[in-house]
C-alpha cells in the first residue's frame, strides 16, 4: 500500500498544465535613466590642511576627477586653467 500511495503521489495528472504566451502580448522596453551631472565649481573653499603640495611647493586639491590650485592672494582653490602658469598668485610666498 506504501507503494500505490508514492505512485500515486508522483502522478503527473497532479502537476498544473503549461500556459501558452498569448501572441498579440507587447513587451515595453524601460528607457534608462539619464545621467545626473553635477556642475563643476570654478572656486572652492578647502582648509590647507586637506590640500596636497606639488613638486613646487603649490597647493592643489583633487575633486571629482578636477584639480583645484590654491590662490595664495585670497586663500581660495581655483579650477586649472593655462593661465595660471604665469600668474604670481597662484606662486607660493617665499
């Protein structure tokens, strides 16, 4: 009797039937969602202990994949631009 209940129970009459996928269903791509950019600040205000010094003795800070490069006139980061270069602010008192 053990074994007509196990076969019984195994029986595949007692398994739900497949489901066809109705052909007239549409299937509706999701758009991604846009990438959000943040504006890139020309000026920043970084206290000089979290800035690096370069090989020069100028003090830079990092951010966002940006460098930032200390005005010694007014104490603030500015975004690199070629001009700097040849600009005495951007020069380290001696």
């Amino acid at each position: 009797m053990l074994i007509a209940f196990s076969l019984a129970a195994c029986n595949k009459k007692t398994t739900p039937a497949k489901t066809e996928a109705k052909p007239n269903t549409t299937v509706i791509a999701k758009k991604p969602n846009p990438k959000i950019v943040t504006p890139v600040p020309k000026v920043i205000s970084v206290a000089d202990a979290a800035a690096k010094k370069s090989v020069d003795g100028r003090l830079y800070y990092d951010l966002e994949g940006k460098r930032y490069w200390k005005n010694y006139k007014d104490g603030k980061f500015y975004l690199y631009n070629k001009s700097m270069h040849g600009n005495p602010d951007f020069t380290p008192p001696k």
